[in-house]
C-alpha cells in the first residue's frame, strides 16, 4: 500500500477515539489526516453534540492547515476507528472549494483504495451556475 496514507492512516487512527467530554458533547468517533503538496500532515477529530451542532474530521484537518498557510491537498484519509471511510458530501464540496486543485487530491474510500475528488464530485457547483 502507498507509504503515505499508511502514515496518514496511522495519524488518523491514534485520533479516533470515542470521547465524551459532557453530557453534550462527544468528539474523535471520527478522525482525520491530510497531506498537502509541501509533505506536510494535518490532522483533526469530528465534533458532535447533542443537538447535532458540529463538524466532520476533515473540516477540523482543513482548519489545521489553513492555520499553518496551505490549501493544496494531495492525499486525506478519515478513519472511523480502524475503518476508512468516504467523506460526505459536505466535505467534498469544502475539500474543493479551499483550492480548485484538490480536485485531483487521492481520497481513500475504503482500506487499500483511493480516488480522486473530482471522481466523489463529478458536478461541483460554481458561482458561475448563479450567473446563468
Ligand atoms: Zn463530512
């Protein structure tokens, strides 16, 4: 399998953790870990409360790397205890709008297989589709 989501993988799975900070409030059921195009790895945990507020891991593990200057993904991984899973529709549309070119970004879906975003979103919304 490809060294670099191993690693990712690894990141992403000493994460997930199932945490209960009150009675409101869990966090880390899902991790997330990204690689940009520098080689650089950012990582985050979902966050869910009773009411439903909250965010996926990804959207924590873009926050990182937009805090640290980078936009460009070229690998993410989001692990559900040992288990890869697919980000959701939200996510793939955030994972593309912070730079167009993480449309070429390898997404794993699923253990041993990746694709690319553009494969999750073949028709992506833009601010052109307002201007019709
Ligand atoms: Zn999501």
């Amino acid at each position: 399998m490809d060294e670099d989501f191993k690693k990712l993988q690894e990141v992403a799975k000493n994460l997930a953790h199932k945490n209960r900070l009150n009675e409101y409030v869990k966090y880390g059921h899902v991790a997330a870990a990204l690689m940009t195009d520098k080689g650089n790895i950012y990582s985050g945990v979902a966050i869910t409360c009773t009411c439903q507020i909250g965010f996926c891991a990804e959207h924590s593990a873009i926050a990182e790397m937009l805090k640290n200057g980078e936009n460009r993904i070229v690998k993410i991984v989001a692990m559900n205890s040992n288990v890869p899973v697919p980000p959701c529709g939200r996510c793939r549309e955030f994972i593309r709008m912070v730079n167009e070119e993480n449309m070429e970004a390898s997404v794993m879906i699923e253990e041993g297989k990746s694709v690319k975003l553009r494969e999750l979103l073949p028709y992506a919304w833009t601010l052109d589709s307002f201007d019709k």
